[in-house]
C-alpha cells in the first residue's frame, strides 16, 4: 500500500519545514526585523506549494520529474531533472549536516560519522517499511511534537523582552536580503514534497490541509523568529549557532538546569524527520530519472553516497558556518523556485497546443 | 571509523539491494546500485585518507563565496 493522505502529506510538509530550520535561524544575517524576514519568505513557500499542486493537478498519477520530461521533451526535461536532482541531493546532505552539527552539541564524546550513520540507517529502516508507514509515523509524531512545541514556547516567553523587539521595517534592503535566506532554507527546500504528490489519493478534495498545516508551520517559524529575537538580545542573536536552542540553554527554573535537553524529542523528532522525507524524496527521485518504478535497491546505496558527500563537503562546521552556510543558497535556490514554475508553464503550454489540435 | 561506515553499507548493500536485485535478474538496476555504492565508497575513502582527487559539492558552493559576500554587502547583512 503505497498510498497516503492528503492530511499525512501536510503532517509531514510541518515536520520538515521545522525540522529543516526550527532550531536555526536562517534569517538571522539580519539582527533586526529577523520576524519579518520569514513572514516575507513564507510567500515563497507559498508560491511554491502552489505551483506544485497545480502541476500535480494537471497530471494527477505523475510526478514533477515525469511531467517536466513529458511537457519539455525527453532530452530538455532529462536536464532540468537533474537540475532537480542535483538540489535533491544538496538538500538532503544539508538537513544531515544541520541535525548531525546539532546532535554533535548535545553528544560530544561520539564521533560525527557514528551519529551520521545512525540518522542515515534510521531513516533508510523507515523507508523501507514504506511511504505509508513514514506517514503513519508523522500521524504519531505530530501528538509528540505539537505539546512540546507550545510548551517550547513558553519556556522561551519567560526570557522574552519586548525591548529587543521595535524596528519594524526601519531598513527595507537587510530584510529583502535576509528573506532570500529563508526563502531558501526552509521554504525551498520544501520542493522535496513534490515526489509525494502522486501517493496521495484525496488531493483533490483536501488540498485545503496541505495549505493549512504549510500556514502552521510558517505561523510556528515566524513566532519562532519573533520569540528568538525577544529572548536573546541582537547582539547575541548575531553570533548564536542554534538561536532557539539557546534559548533554553539559557533557562532555568530553580535548581533545574539544562532544560533545552528536556526538547531534545522535539529537536531530534522534527531533525530526523526532515532527513528521512529528504532522502525518500532523493531516492524516488533518482528512480524515477533512470525509470526504474517502485523499490527500495537504492536506498542504502544511496544512504552511503549522502554520508561520504556530506563529509567531503562539508569537513568543518567553522568553514561551513563562516562562508558555505552563507553561499549554500547561490546554489540551490534558482533550482527550487525555477523547475517547478517552468515545469509548470511548460506543462500549461503543452496542455495548450494540445486543446488547440483537438479543435 | 568511515571505515566500520564503508563496512557496515556494504553488508547491508549486499543483503537488501544487490541480492535481490540479482534474483530478480534485474541487471540496470543492479549496475546502478553497485554505481552509487562504489561513488559512495571512494567518497568516503577520499574523506577518511584526507585526499582531494574527486570533485566535491561543498567546492562549489565555496567557490560562490565572493559573490555571496558582494550580495551581503548590497544587502546590508550580518555575516
């Protein structure tokens, strides 16, 4: 039963969207209006759940991949898809770089390669059992993630100052500049879902929950900016790594300290979601280039590939944060915003011509 | 340690993708698996023997780095 719902999708677009950037900031190159920053990219998101769903309306029982070849030919198409792919892959080595960098603060003492290796297998275990299974487990999670979110929340609100908060739209460039991050990481990154699109057998009639689970979790990372922004003063939020992660570091209530540990299900929850809905994408993806249909042969092959790129790419986590973290988007963004909306005007062109034959 | 990695992949490779795919006489799919895992080991042996032969990803993105840097400063961003 390779068959999902339309709620399943949108419980899982929630999970990737904070596990891709909950616990960092990616607007955080700018100190103030960072709230800002994400509320315009969340438009890009937007955009884009739109674009795909039209696509995926047009040619209900396809994928993006098979429609982008359908629509622009085999040979044109076969290029933008490995454009596609080529973002696939950069978007999944990220995730595992993020969580990995993550886990490597909560577990010091154990090597990255080991704690690499147990998301990738995890994830490959999850993958195997089935694209129902991983949505019946974000059916499960959601009860686990929702209580911790709100009571993350209001944990972070006890350090909230509104006195950090007032710029609100005093320098128009920082935010316009800021929001491409986000529209970047984790907004485009988002395109993953567009290979879970033809598993879901009410789209149709709930496409509704994909936008209302995708306004959640955009409300969530915009009250996050806001809150990180209120609790860690400017200056701090400029040089923080993990901005809401140190929110409650920072936080203590009587005797108890190291609360953030308390959020560690929350963090590694959404975090290894967002890596195994990455790595499902990648690997449908590279079968559907090749025209393989469905299996799993490739999913540890490929598990082993992302480990050794993500370690070659990526060998040191100052290198990463000082200059690729910052560079990363030149890379991938053109490829989430501009396959899918070409894809989508060759799709309608063709759709066209062919009306036009028919009369 | 990416060693106990290459290892531990290349069990699970052969258990659950190459096996399979031989019984099922499934031969492109077979030579694209053994592909992407042979990729995957030079990658991870260039990383554990600190070589720099095969072209990286994260090369790519650092070479984009000026022009990051020039849209940070048209911007006016913090980085």
């Amino acid at each position: 039963m390779n068959q999902i719902y339309s709620r399943q999708l949108g419980i899982l677009l929630f999970i990737f969207l904070l596990g891709s950037a909950l616990v960092y900031v990616p607007e955080s190159v700018i100190t103030q209006d960072v709230w800002v920053a994400t509320t315009l990219a969340t438009l890009v998101g937007l955009y884009l759940l739109y674009v795909l769903l039209t696509i995926q309306e047009m040619h209900p029982d396809l994928n993006i991949m098979q429609v982008a070849e359908l629509s622009m030919g085999r040979i044109v198409g076969k290029f933008f898809n490995l454009l596609f792919l080529w973002g696939l892959l950069m978007a999944t080595i990220l995730l595992l770089f993020d969580i990995v960098l993550l886990l490597q603060i909560i577990y010091p003492k154990v090597p990255s390669t080991f704690l690499t290796a147990s998301l990738v297998l995890l994830s490959g275990y999850t993958i195997f059992k089935g694209i129902s299974s991983g949505a019946r487990l974000a059916d499960l999670y959601i009860w686990l993630i929702l209580p911790l979110l709100i009571l993350g929340f209001a944990v972070a609100a006890t350090l909230f100052n509104p006195m950090y908060i007032p710029p609100v739209l005093a320098k128009i460039k920082p935010i316009i500049g800021a929001s491409i991050y986000g529209a970047n990481w984790p907004f485009g990154e988002m395109i993953v879902i567009a290979l879970y699109l033809p598993f879901v057998i009410d789209l149709k009639r709930n496409k509704k929950k994909l936008y209302f689970w995708f306004g959640l979790a955009a409300l969530v990372l915009i009250l996050r900016s806001f809150m990180v922004l209120g609790a860690l003063y400017p200056e701090y939020l400029k040089v923080a790594r993990f901005p809401f992660y140190e929110i409650f570091r920072l936080v203590t209530f009587q005797d108890f300290q190291r609360i953030e540990l308390f959020f560690f299900a929350l963090f590694i929850s959404v975090g290894l979601g967002a890596v195994l809905i990455a790595y499902n994408a990648l690997n449908l993806g590279i079968r559907t280039f090749f025209a393989l249909g469905g299996g799993f042969s490739l999913v540890f092959p490929v598990g082993l590939l992302i480990i050794a790129l993500m370690f070659n790419s990526f060998p040191s986590d100052i290198k990463y944060l000082a200059n690729q973290a910052n560079s990363g988007f030149l890379v991938t963004l053109p490829i989430y915003i501009l396959y899918p909306t070409i894809t989508l005007i060759a799709a309608k062109i063709k759709q066209k011509l062919k009306e036009k034959t028919r009369n | 340690m990416m060693i106990y990695v290459i290892i531990l992949f290349f069990i699970l490779c052969v258990a659950y993708s190459f096996y399979p795919l031989i019984r099922n006489k499934k031969w492109a799919e077979l030579f694209l698996a053994i592909f992407i895992f042979l990729l995957g080991t030079l990658y991870a042996i260039q990383y554990q023997f600190d070589a720099n032969i095969l072209p990286q990803p994260g090369d790519l993105i650092s070479r984009l780095d000026p022009w990051a840097n020039s849209l940070g400063k048209f911007f006016e961003l913090n980085f």
